[in-house]
C-alpha cells in the first residue's frame, strides 16, 4: 500500500480520535500518501459540513489526478 492516496473521515460525538489514528497508521505503518488533516464532523452534518465533505471529495480526487 506504499505511496498509494489515502484520506480518513469520521462523524463522531465524543472525541473523534478514531479518524486520527486511522490517518497515523495509514501513514506511518502502511506508508501510504495521507491527506491531511482528517476530516471530522461533529454529530449531524449541517449543510457547510457537507460542502467540506464535497471539497475534501474533491481533494482526494485531485490527487488521484494530478499526483499533487
């Protein structure tokens, strides 16, 4: 999985560490190619959160592209 495009996401109510962790060991275990930070979303995502979630679609479809 070395140097392939990865990405980690999460709707969480407590501490949202989960997506975190999954970043670190994505990166640090597998050395994949992260995109960072995380995107994380408090409960219910509201209609700014979901524009987030498309930009950050959009990021990892950049990447996918463009190598960037």
């Amino acid at each position: 999985m070395k140097g392939k495009v990865s990405a980690s996401f999460g709707s969480y109510g407590w501490s949202g560490e989960a997506p975190r962790l999954v970043l670190e060991i994505m990166e640090k275990r597998f050395e994949m190619d992260v995109i960072k930070p995380p995107l994380l979303i408090k409960y219910t995502p509201s209609k700014d959160d979901l524009e987030r979630c498309r930009e950050f679609g959009r990021t990892i479809g950049e990447r996918l592209i463009h190598g960037e």
